[in-house]
C-alpha cells in the first residue's frame, strides 16, 4: 500500500470506527502516548462504555499498555476490533481489564478499536472448528438507548469451500436494520436474509467471514434464536 492509499485507508478506517462504535453525545476523555507512530482517541459514550481507537501508522507490530485513569473502570473486559488491508472491525478475543490497566499489541498498519465495559469476565474463545460440522455462527451485540451494532461471525466448519451464501435468522420484535456491511440484508425486520457480496462470497473450508448491521429497537436488544447458512442450521457460540 502506497502513502496516499494508506491515508486515504486511515480517514476512512477512523470514519467507520467512529460511526459504528461512539454514540450520539458521547464525550471525548483524554488519551495520550510518546510514540510517534501511534494516534490514540478515547471516548465516553451514555452507557457508560469507554471506547479507545488506536491507529498504529509504524510497519511492525506494537505492544502498548492502557492505563485509564478517569475513566470509572478498573476491572472488565476490553474488546478489540481490528481493521487494515485484510480486516473490517473484525472482533479479536476479549482481553481482562485488572487494575485500571490492560496490554494489546496494535498490528502493523492497522486501526483497533478497544470497547472496553467495567466488570464481568473474559470470554473463551470458541473451539476451532472441526470439518464436516456445517456452521458456526457468533453473534455479538453493542447496544445503547434504542439502538444496537450486531457483529456476525459465520464460520464453515464443513470440509467444503463454499462459494455464494445467504444466512437467514429472525429479528427480536421490535428490531429492524437500518444500516449494514460485508451483506446485502432483506427485508429490515422480521425475518432477515443476509446474502454475500461481491468480495466475499467465497468461505473457504474451516474459514469465517464476518459482518454486521446497525439497526433500531424499542427495548429489547436480544439476539436472534437460530441461524441457518444455505439452509443448513448452524451451531452458536
């Protein structure tokens, strides 16, 4: 990636991070770091979440310590989303929060956005997904007021690439999509189809593809009870 690619990719990485993640009257807290190659932004959002955008310009890898000081969290769990050249807020493995403080290394080149929330406990990661299993699907949901970001992970854990997908599930009352990415989603509530686009209708055997979708609600922000992939029921984590 060349210098006006990559900070193009930088505005735009910065515009979905803030869109998806900081909510309507959030309040920017202060964030600071000697490292030259590394632009940090943190913000307070109604709910009581704290939201910490780290964009690492360097080409190698680095290891920062968090401390948040003001920010009324000293222990929970921090979860990042990562977005570079092969990425788009895709979700990592939560990290704990202990102390006021927590580790992560920024990928070179990359944009990770940490939401952090006070209390509760780290999550282990699924299982890696054996062949001949079908699907897998995590589902992840950020909400606030009456209004939620939901981050779906589809995993084939067949032995079989797939080649063109359509995930279908049904909405909680009172939800409907007003917004997605990396799907094309059908209707908005009720019954939801998401089907591939043009860049990742491909999942390789034992390979996830990731997407998502913003949408309103009027109280309740549950997940859907089941996911079918090509009509094939899928497993959830």
């Amino acid at each position: 990636m060349n210098g006006d690619a990559y900070r193009v990719s930088k505005r735009l990485w910065a515009m979905a991070a803030y869109s998806r993640f900081i909510r309507p009257g959030a309040n920017r807290i202060a964030a600071t770091t000697s490292d030259g190659n590394l632009r940090l932004s943190a913000y307070r959002n109604g709910d009581g979440s704290i939201v910490v955008v780290a964009l690492n310009a360097a080409g190698s890898a680095t290891e920062v310590s968090y401390a948040l000081q003001n920010t009324g969290i000293t222990t929970g769990t921090a979860t990042p989303y990562l977005t570079n050249g092969s990425n788009s807020m895709t979700a990592q493995p939560a990290i704990a929060v202990g102390g006021g403080a927590f580790t992560a290394t920024v990928p070179a080149r990359s944009l990770t956005t940490y939401v952090l929330r006070p209390g509760g406990t780290v999550t282990t990661p699924p299982a890696t997904p054996q062949p001949g299993a079908g699907c897998q699907v995590t589902y992840t949901t950020n909400a606030w007021n009456t209004g939620l970001t939901a981050s779906v992970t589809i995993a084939n854990t067949s032995s079989n690439p797939i080649n063109g997908w359509s995930l279908t599930f049904t909405l909680p009352a009172g939800q409907s999509i007003t917004s997605g990415w990396n799907a094309a989603y059908s209707p908005t509530s009720g019954q939801i189809t998401a089907r591939n686009v043009s860049y990742n209708a491909a999942i390789p055997a034992n390979g996830p593809v990731n997407i998502g979708f913003q949408a309103t609600h009027t109280g309740n922000t549950g997940k859907p009870p089941q996911f079918s992939l090509n009509g094939t029921t899928c497993a959830e984590t």
